[in-house]
C-alpha cells in the first residue's frame, strides 16, 4: 500500500506532464488516493504527507494538485463520513492528522509567502479553509497565518477565499486566550474593509448590479460579521478605538441586510435575533438584579448590593453603546417584515393584488423570527418603536413613501408587537394607527390600492384585542368597516374580513350583548337586524364564518330568554329555507334528489355546524327544531347512496352525485358530534338524542356496503362514549356488533385502504375500554381475540397516529384487567404475546414515535410479574417440563431468549445485564426509561439512525420550559394565542 501511494507521488513530481493529462482522470486520482487513506489510517499516514509535501515542492502544477488532494481528505474524514466512523476513529484520525500539519501548516506558509502563481494561492487558500475549523490554534494564533491571509484579503482574485478563510478563524471559540489576537485581527480587517467597500456605498444597489463574484463577497461579508460576532463581541466593548470599529461593522451588517437575497438575510436575522436577545435579558435580569446575581452565583449577601450596582453599571452602558445601533434595526426589521400567516392577499410575480393560494412555510419561519426580534427591540426601547412606525405611517398618508410593500411590512410589524407594550401606551399608539390607517383608505384611489389598505386595516386590529375591549367607538366602527369589506369582491378580502371578525368576536364576545353608553340597544340585536344585507355577498363558507362569529357573540348572553331570542333570528334564513325544503319532500320525496336542493341541504347543515360549534349547551334549541327531519334526510340519502353502488359497482362511489350525498351524510354526523361534544354534561341531552340514532346511523352503518360507511359514524359513538360514560354500558354491545367486525374486515386487508376509518375505530375501541369496560369483559373469548388482535395490528401500524392510539387502548385494557376478577385469565392469554409485540415495535427502528407508550407498557408487564399479583403460572406446563419457582423467574428467561434472538450482535451477558436492569429499575419510570433507551441507542441497529423520537418527551418539556419564558415576556406570544378567561371583564 505505502509502495502504490509513493508511486503515484513520484511520478507526478518525475513528470509533471502526468498533471496535466486529463483532468477527470486527475480528480479520479486523487478522490482514490483520499479513500484509500481514510480506510487506512492511520499507519499509512505518517509517510504520505512528507511523501506528499516534498512532491508539492517539486513543481507549482504539483503542488497545487497536492493542495486538492489535502483539500479533499479534510473534507472526507470530518465533513463526509460522521455517518460512517464512529466518533472514536474521527477523534483517532483527527490526533493523527494533528501531529503531521506542521509540515502541511508550513507548506501553505511558504506557497503563499513565495508563489505567484493564481491557480496555485487559490488552492492553497481553499485547503487551509478546509483545516481552519480543527486544526490546533497555535497554528493559527501563533504563527504568521492571519498577518498572511489579511495581505491576500484586498486582492480581487483572492478575496473570497481569504474572506472564508478568516470566516473560519472568527468563528473559533475557545475563551479569552487569544482576545488580543482577534481583536488585531478585526481592526486591521475593517481598515482594509473600508479601502475595498467604503461604508457610504449603497450596497443594496452595488450588490444588484455586482458580478456573482461581487455578490459573493456581499455575501461572504454577512458570515464574517456575524460568526465574529457571535463569539467575540464583547471583547469590541473594551476601549473607544474598538468600539469605534465595532460599531462601523455593525453599520456595515445593517447596510449589507437590505440587499435582496433571502439568504444574506437569513444568516443576518440569525445573528441580530440572538443579539437583541442577549440585550434583553441583561435588561431583564437588571430589572430583577437579585436574580441576576444568583444567576451568576454570588450569593453572598454582603457582597450582593455592590455586585448588582456594578452588573446595573455595566448593562447601562451596554444598552447605551447600542442604541444607535439597535434604532437601525427597528428600522430595518419595520422595512423587511415578513408576511404573517392571516394575511391572505398579495403581489403576484405580475404586480396584481390576488387571493394568496398556498403557504409559504420558509415565509411564516422568517415572520416568526422577525417578529420574536422586533418585541424585544421593543422592550428595549419602547419609544423609539412607536416614534419610528408613527414617522412612515405619516409617510404612507402624505404620499412621500407610499407602495404597498412599504405600506405592507409597516402593517405586519405594527401587528407583530401587540402586547409588548404599556396598556396606556398602546392604547395611544393605535388610536392614531387605526385613524390614519381608516383616512387612507377613503383618499386613496384605485381598487387594487384599496384592498392592499383593507388587508393592512384588518391585520392590525385583528392583533390588537385589548385595545378594541377598551375603546367601544373604535371596535364598533372596525367592525362596520368589516362589513363593508364584506361587499368588497377583490379577491381575498372578504376571506380576511370574515377571518378578522371572527378573531376579534372571539376576543371581544362580550361587548356585543351589553348595552354600551349612548346605545339603544346591544350589537348583536342591530346586527342580527341587518344580517341579511350584510351577509348578501358572501360565498357559502364565508357565510359559515360569519355565523360562528356571531354564535359567539350569542354563547356571552347570559339571560336565557335573550340568548335563545338571538338564536332563533340568526337561524332565521337557514330555518326558512330548511322548512321549505321538508315541505316540499313531504309532498315528493323525489324533491330532495335534485342536485341543488342536495348542495342547499348541505349549506344549511354546514351552518348549522358553525353556530353549534361556537354555542354548545345553548344550541339545544335549535338542533331540536331539526334533528328528526334532519335523520329522515340522513336515512334516505344513505338508502340512495348503497343503491347506486349496487347499481353502478365501485366506480359509483366516486360519481359527484354521490359524492355530493354522502357530504350531507358527513356534514349531518359532524353537526350531532359537535353539538353533543360542546354540550355540557348532560344526561337528559344524551336520552333525546343517542337512542333515536341507533338505527338510521348504527344500523345504517352495519347494513351498508364499505364504500358507503361512513368513518364519522365511529367517531360520533367514540364521543357520545367520551361524554356519557358509564351510561352507555348497555348499548356497547349493539354499537359492538354493527361496527367491530364489519370494519376489521375493511381495514385488516392492508394498511392503506379507509384510513379514515382506522384511525376513528381505534378511538372508538380507547372510549369503550376506558368509560365502558365491563361490557368488554362480558364479550366471549372468540370476540376478545379479536379485540386484542386488533389492537397489536394497530401498534404494528406504521401510520403514526393509528399505531399511538393503539398502544393507549392497550394501556387502559391492561390496567382495566389488572383490576378486574379476570385477571389471571386475561394474562395467561395475553402477557406473552403482548410482550413479544411491544419488544417488536421497540427494536425495529421504524416505530420510534411510539418509545414512550412503548416503556409504559413494558413498565406495566414487568411490574404486575413481581407484584405477585398473578397467582397463576404464565407457562404452559404442557410444553414445559420445567416449574418455575414464580412468574418474574419465567418472564426474566423468556426476555433473555426473545432479546439474544432479536440482537444476534449482543453477547448473551450484555442481554441478560440488560433484562436485569429492567426488573431493577421498573418501579422508577424514568430509570427505567432511560435504561431502555440507552440499551437502544447503542445497538448497533439504532446507533447509525435519528433518534430524536426517544427523546420526544424531553424534548416537549423544554418546549414548555419555553412557552413559559415566552409567557413571561409581554407580547412574545401573540394575544390571539394566548387562552385568557377573563377577556370580557
């Protein structure tokens, strides 16, 4: 091996023709040479590089391909194989790599010292790129390299290079060591700087009209600022001549973020979030200084007011430094603010104002950010914010800086800081807002300009709901302004009307049911008055959201006799039209085939459905008056659906004719689960209305052909169940047999046909097993097998979703069993068999997800083995000759089988070490846990795999670690997210 790599070394310096043959032949060569190594390392290593260096010093030609060649195995060793070494050998390879760059370290030196050659520098510059990131610092920090690549940084032809190179130095971070260092380094780097790009150029307009090397400085220039500043900021902060120097680079990034490119952007918006971040929370702890200082741990009390005068000194003068600063980043962030999800109208690539069709997710990330960064620029300086927004607005309506994309990201920053002011001061800060915003819409001209400014006007104040709860004259006249847009038919403003007024009833019910101060009457009586003209432009499903809106407004009428008043007018036109269309099946049935009257049917129960979702109990009315005509409609419209199968075969099911039937069927079951799902507990509302389904919806259901059951018809008993509980034990046995075996027939055939059905059976078996389970224990041994069947076919299902609810209906069965008289019945037939599957799903790497239910219920089984609890044998004494002193013995050896048959890799100690832990460690769940997880992760089947899903509840604890931080911070989690049940007082 050593003789083969010499070889190719000394006839490329022999002859340096050979170098210039082709070049794939060439780049073939050396990529061999690279892989060859690597698998060799690292006895081949130590005489290839002085093999390799003294080539390099025989020819230019060479020596740059020598450069490739270095190039090439840093990358391969620690940027492409992290999946295939393990960390050990990277670590190994890394030392043996280290203890040869001298030579490597002072060939790059010397080329770059002595040559003159472009091709050869270039190469040399990007190999010690490919090394900067690892190499010791030494040879860094105390060598000539940095004095070296700051000479080549003014050179065109090297600037990028050299820029990436001092990119990698900057964002080393190894504490204050070499501070002196860098800080050279920065200032000599910004002399240079404003030679090459001086800070007064417009570089937004240099970088449009800039080559893509040109570009590609810009861009490079962005990851040196920030990756230098990430890591060394505070070492700027020390005297005025770096502080000087640190602000002209910020000025620099500030300048360099109004350049269009998404991604320049995206690296600075990285930077800047983590900065004002930073800058916060100084201000915060400075705020709470005890808690600053315990946080640094000096807790010595006679020392605590001296630490805390000099921490408050220091922030002071740290906000201070940058305020100048920090005013051009609000500035910017105002400029560049992202869309925010609810506004629905934009600029196509044509300059037309359209309906928005399809999220942009990398858009919604960057409003996120954006947004997260703004609230605490805000808290750092309140004034500044509102002086800032308040100067464009004014801008906006004197015409100096009107477009819509200016108008446009003022808006959605306006909207992206509610709550992160004072009450007082928001309230002044949109008072003036609303009213500019409201006198450009009536002096500005043209439709398209109009509905820019609708969008803007609904954003802001559907994000402002304490504002509008205390100002009635401006949430009245928001509201009035919604219903004008309501008429508007731009495309995606009446959407965005009917959203925002949606949000801000939901906000602000209250206020629409009282009398206010120079009122006759409450809002809703005066809208319901005029709800047909306002509603008369309105397509179906904005109609839908308009009614849910004021069924909100209905649900915060406390007066009985009002509230049902209320309802009775809303349901007016629906009611009427619903009458309409009974009296007119009564003298045909015919009638109700026509296609129109069916989609008629069809609206007025999807509005139904809206009005119930928002009333719940209070609803009652109103479902009374149609349920009995409503399951005579269901009926008959199902009896159409299975003849037209059976009349047209499969192919019928997918006709718009029935289609359009089984909408109403869907839409009929959503109304009855979603008024008896928001219905308070009451029995009396389950007697009206469970026992006259049973036949036209269970029955129908068990009669139907498969393509014609419907998946809502499980979903609605598995609510009832939810709701009514104990109280539905005697009718579990009839939902039993018209649902369990005729849909394990339609979904145990594979796993892709019904999955709508898949998932609403399981859930529907979890509700029985958890409200009703002594009517599962009445089932016969035949019907249970089929149950448990069931559920180990659900945990096997690699659909997410299906295979979680299965594991939790077999937690509850478990438990439930464990307490019941037949306990040692069920686990003799069961304990086995459970345990083989759950260990199944554990290992076999692709149901991850499910680990935590998985460990519950190996917990479970483990336990209940030790309890003493069983007093039955779980072997089969007719197979097994053998007696087992007591369960936890059997359970212990047939783990130990079933597992060193699963992981033929592990040794039968490392198995049994394992089995051991678990009987150890299982009344401790997180023990235990982590016992099985770390088994897991080292396995050789897992250990080359993602395996964030085994950490999912750790992870979903820091995430509401998070959400608790943001809670504490006003404004940081936006008003509309946040449940407040005192909205209304």
């Amino acid at each position: 091996m050593k003789n083969y790599i010499s070889e190719v070394i000394v006839q490329l310096s022999s002859n340096e023709a050979s170098f210039r043959m082709e070049r794939l032949y060439v780049n073939k060569l050396n990529v061999t040479l690279v892989q060859i190594l690597k698998h060799e390392w690292p006895a081949r290593w130590r005489s290839f590089i002085p093999d390799l260096v003294a080539a390099a010093k025989t020819s230019e030609t060479i020596c740059e391909n020598c450069m490739v060649i270095l190039k090439l195995l840093s990358e391969e060793v620690f940027d492409f194989s992290r999946g295939e070494m393990t960390q050990q050998k990277i670590k190994e390879l890394k030392q043996s790599l280290n203890s040869e760059f001298q030579l490597i370290h002072e060939l790059c030196l010397y080329v770059l010292s002595a040559s003159q050659r472009t091709e050869l520098i270039r190469a040399t510059l990007s190999t010690l790129h490919a090394f900067l990131s690892w190499i010791p610092l030494g040879y860094i920090f105390e060598s000539p390299l940095l004095e070296t690549l700051l000479k080549f940084f003014p050179m065109p032809s090297y600037r990028n290079l050299t820029l990436q190179c001092l990119t990698e130095v900057a964002a080393l971070n190894f504490g204050d060591f070499y501070n002196i260092q860098y800080v050279k380094m920065y200032n000599f780097f910004m002399v240079q700087l404003q030679a090459i790009l001086p800070l007064t150029t417009n570089i937004p307009e240099a970088y449009a009209n800039g080559s893509s090397e040109e570009q590609a400085f810009i861009q490079n220039l962005a990851l040196f600022f920030t990756s230098f500043y990430k890591s060394h900021i505070q070492v700027l902060e020390s005297t005025q001549e770096n502080i000087t120097a640190l602000l002209m680079g910020l000025e620099y990034l500030i300048n360099i973020c109004y350049v269009d490119d998404t991604e320049v952007f995206k690296v600075c918006l990285d930077y800047w979030n983590s900065l004002v971040l930073e800058l916060f929370e100084a201000r915060h702890n400075l705020d709470n200084p005890a808690v600053a200082v315990n946080m640094m741990g000096l807790q010595v009390m006679p020392l605590l007011h001296g630490m805390v005068d000099g921490l408050g000194s220091q922030i002071l003068q740290r906000r201070q430094l940058y305020a100048t600063p920090m005013s051009k980043l609000r500035m910017l962030m105002i400029c560049r603010m992202a869309k925010p999800e609810e506004v629905l109208i934009v600029e196509d690539e044509n300059g037309n104002i359209v309906r928005e069709t399809m999220k942009d997710n990398d858009v919604l990330v960057q409003y996120k950010i954006m947004r997260e960064t703004l609230i605490y620029l805000s808290h750092l300086d309140h004034e500044d914010t509102e002086k800032q927004m308040l100067k464009k607005l004014s801008k906006q309506l004197s015409g100096e800086d009107w477009n819509w994309n200016n108008l446009n990201t003022l808006c959605w920053a306006i909207g992206s800081i509610s709550g992160s002011m004072m009450e007082e001061q928001e309230n002044r800060f949109l008072v003036m807002v609303i009213r500019d915003l409201l006198n450009l819409c009536e002096i500005t001209k043209g439709k398209d300009n109009k509905a820019v400014i609708a969008s803007n006007i609904m954003y802001v104040v559907g994000q402002y709901p304490r504002f509008l709860r205390a100002h009635w004259k401006f949430l009245k006249t928001v509201v009035n302004k919604l219903f004008e847009f309501m008429h508007e038919t731009h495309p995606g403003v009446q959407d965005m009307a009917c959203d925002t007024f949606l949000k801000i009833v939901q906000k602000c019910k209250r206020k629409f049911v009282i009398v206010q101060v120079g009122e006759s009457e409450p809002f809703v009586s005066e809208l319901l008055a005029g709800l047909p003209t306002t509603v008369a432009d309105l397509e179906p499903h904005q109609i839908h959201t308009f009614y849910e809106s004021v069924g909100h407004m209905i649900q915060a009428e406390s007066d009985p006799q009002k509230r049902d008043e209320y309802l009775q007018r809303l349901m007016d036109l629906p009611n009427q039209k619903w009458a309409e269309i009974i009296g007119q099946a009564r003298q045909s049935v015919d009638f109700l085939k026509d296609q129109d009257v069916i989609r008629t049917v069809l609206n007025i129960m999807q509005t139904n459905t809206s009005v119930a979702s928002a009333l719940g109990t209070y609803f009652l009315s109103q479902i009374s008056l149609i349920f009995l005509d409503m399951l005579n409609v269901y009926r008959m419209y199902s009896e159409l659906i299975s003849s037209s199968i059976a009349e047209g075969g499969p192919y019928a099911s997918k006709t718009s004719y029935v289609k359009l039937l089984r909408s109403v069927k869907r839409e009929t079951l959503k109304l009855i689960e979603t008024f008896l799902d928001k219905a308070e507990d009451q029995t009396q509302i389950g007697k009206q209305f469970v026992p006259p389904m049973m036949d036209p919806v269970l029955g129908d259901y068990a009669r139907n052909l498969p393509d014609a059951r419907e998946s809502e018809v499980l979903s609605l008993f598995a609510t009832i169940i939810n709701k009514y509980k104990a109280a539905m034990i005697e009718d579990v046995p009839r939902i039993f047999e018209a649902v369990f075996q005729c849909t394990l027939e339609m979904i145990t055939k594979n796993f892709e046909d019904y999955p709508e059905h898949r998932l609403k059976f399981f859930s529907l078996l979890r509700a029985i097993a958890t409200h009703c389970f002594p009517a599962l224990i009445r089932l016969s041994s035949e019907q249970l097998k089929l149950v448990m069947d069931s559920i180990i076919w659900a945990f096997r299902h690699t659909e997410r979703n299906i295979a979680e609810t299965g594991l939790n209906l077999l937690v509850e069965m478990l438990k439930n069993f464990q307490a019941s008289e037949f306990c040692n019945q069920f686990y003799r037939s069961y304990f086995l068999t459970i345990e083989q599957e759950i260990f199944a799903v554990l290992t076999d790497t692709f149901h991850k997800p499910g680990f935590k239910l998985h460990v519950l219920v190996l917990q479970h089984l483990f336990c209940l083995v030790e309890s003493g609890a069983l007093t039955e044998p779980l072997w089969d004494a007719a197979t097994i000759s053998y007696s087992y002193p007591n369960n936890a013995m059997f359970v212990r050896e047939y783990t130990i089988k079933l597992l060193g048959t699963s992981f033929p890799n592990m040794t039968a100690s490392e198995v049994t070490q394992f089995v051991n832990g678990l009987f150890e460690s299982r009344n401790d769940l997180s023990a235990f846990k982590n016992h099985i997880r770390d088994f897991l992760v080292q396995s050789k089947e897992f250990s080359a795999q993602d395996n964030k899903d085994l950490y999912a509840e750790e992870a979903a604890a820091q995430r509401e670690r998070e959400r608790q931080r943001m809670l504490s911070i006003p404004g940081l989690i936006a008003p509309n997210e946040i449940q407040d049940e005192m909205l209304d007082s």
